[in-house]
C-alpha cells in the first residue's frame, strides 16, 4: 500500500460520514413531515399529494444517501454464524470478497440508472398526480449518487480492509 492510501481512506471516509450526517436530517425532516400530515389528516380532514409524496422521496433520500453511511459503521444485516469461527485467511477472502462484490453491484445499479435519470430530465417528469412534486428527475438522480457514495464505500473498505491483514501480517508472531 502507498503512502497516499491513509489519506484516500480518511478521504473517503470522511466524504461518507459527513453524508451520514445528512442523512441524519432527512430522517427528522421525513418524521416531522409524516407526524403533520397525520395529525393535519385525521383533526383537520386535510391532505396533500405534495405532502405524501415528499414523504416517499425523502425515504428513498434516507435510504440511498445512508446505505454507504450504515455499512461504515457497520449496521449492515450480516450473519457471522460461519464467520466468527474463520481464522485471519478466511476472513480477509470473505472480506475482500464482498466488498468486491459490493463494488461490481455499486457500479452496475449506477450504470442501470444513468439512463433512466437522463430520460426522467430529458421530458422533465413530474409527479402523475393532480397536486404532486414536479421535477421527478431529481428524486431518481439520487439513485447513481446513493450507489456511488456505495462503491466508494467498497472501495474505502477494501482498502481497510488490505491495510489490517498487510498490517497483521508484518506483526512478529509470539
């Protein structure tokens, strides 16, 4: 590993926890918008399809630009059933393996979704409902930027996780 890697890995790092962040106000700003739209709905008879769907655009915002930020920190589902019991090899194939694999899927869903976030701009797509948010183009534009937050996390990862076993490895045996 060079000497340029700590600073890549503290680079992307630091771009992922500083979305992380973000992300953290989405998630109120989503919550506060759902607690009105219940309590306007149900004292007030009143509703809004702005309202609703700024509360799905918000989710797919909270998801997509927190899923780099959740595998982090390491609050991604595992099953570590098999995986507690590998030796140091093992875990590092298991480790760079899926991370690699992340990598590849990160880079196919940004690829997939390019198209579809150019043709949502190109005919200015908006909300099919009388009432609803304009500019759909936006919302879906989240898609490659979430999965490539995604794939430098793959990458940030990948880097970790080489520099632990290279570091593991070069540690004298006692």
């Amino acid at each position: 590993m060079s000497k340029t890697t700590p600073v890549v890995l503290a680079g992307i790092e630091s771009l992922i926890d500083m979305m992380g962040r973000a992300t953290a106000w989405v998630a109120l700003a989503m919550i506060s918008l759902v607690a009105i739209n219940v309590v306007l709905r149900y004292s007030l008879s009143f509703g809004s399809v702005w309202a609703q769907e700024l509360e799905w655009h918000l989710l797919a915002a909270l998801i997509l630009l927190g899923m780099s930020y959740a595998l982090q920190r390491g609050e991604n589902v595992r099953v570590d059933l098999f995986y507690a019991n590998y030796g140091p090899r093992a875990k590092f194939a298991v480790d760079v393996v899926s991370a690699a694999l992340m990598l590849v899927i990160a880079l196919i869903f940004i690829k997939l979704s390019i198209g579809y976030v150019v043709q949502s701009y190109a005919i200015q797509e908006g909300s099919p409902d009388p009432g609803g948010i304009p500019l759909r183009w936006i919302v879906k534009s989240l898609i490659p930027i979430g999965y490539g937050l995604l794939a430098l996390q793959a990458v940030g990862e990948l880097m970790r996780v080489i520099r632990a076993f290279s570091a593991q490895k070069e540690q004298p045996h006692v």
